[in-house]
C-alpha cells in the first residue's frame, strides 16, 4: 500500500507541474515567476531581500528571476526612498495584466480538476491536505 500510494502522489505531483509548467511557458514565463508576480500584486514595492523571504527562496534566485522579467517589462526596480543603494520592485502594468491573466487561468484549471468531485468530497481532500502538511512540517530530518 506505502509503494502504491508513493507512486500516486508522485504522479500528481508530475502532473499538476507539467500543466504548471505548460500554463507558464504559455504566457512566456519561467517557473516561479508566477509567484513573484502574485506577491508583487498585492505586495508592489518591496526589496529583494523581502520579496525572497516572502517566498521563502534565496536572494539571488530572485535576483535570476528579476532581470528577466524586468527585461519582459514586467517589473521594474526604483530607488528606495530612505536609502538610495536600496532598490525597490514593483509590478508594471504589463505584469499586472499578465497576473491577472494567469491567476485566470489557474483558478479555470483548478475549477476543471476539482469539477469531479462533490462538495463533501473536497472537504475530505482540503483536510487531508492539510494534515499532510502539517505532518511534513513536523517531520525532522
């Protein structure tokens, strides 16, 4: 049963990344630019270093990201106010519609998948999914 079920969820996981992955390419984006532009719709302004921390990824994995979408016009960077070696990044009109675009996307595909199943049915997976988390969370390497 262990081996079934680590098949399984390693299927999903390939899967949802594959359509991810294909939704992304699709609007001219790399994986994880998609997270960075749902921060800065809702969160426009911030540095590098909060920006990375709110991702939880490395500043210069940002920094990777950053250039390429400032290339695209999809953000740009601007001098903090209180100290001027500080940059900013904010989303650009460009982005904004591009986020938007995407989020549409995203939550049609995620209506589509969760289609199949009733209401009580979802419940279960959102609780399940849940304790899952919380487990991984616990679980000390």
């Amino acid at each position: 049963m262990e081996n079934l079920f680590n098949d399984q969820f390693k299927e999903l996981l390939q899967a949802y990344r594959a359509k991810m992955r294909h939704l992304l390419k699709k609007n001219g984006l790399y994986a994880g630019q998609d997270a960075i532009l749902f921060v800065l719709l809702s969160q426009s302004g911030l540095t590098q270093q909060e920006l990375a921390e709110t991702l939880a990824l490395s500043k210069s994995t940002i920094g990777t990201s950053l250039k390429r979408m400032e290339k695209m016009g999809l953000v740009e960077r601007r001098a903090y106010a209180k100290d001027s070696r500080c940059k900013c990044i904010f989303i650009t009109e460009s982005g904004k519609k591009l986020a938007d675009s995407c989020q549409q996307e995203l939550m049609g595909f995620h209506r589509y998948i969760f289609s199949a199943f009733t209401e009580s049915e979802i419940q279960q997976i959102n609780l399940i999914l849940e304790q899952l988390c919380g487990r991984i969370e616990e679980y000390h390497l």
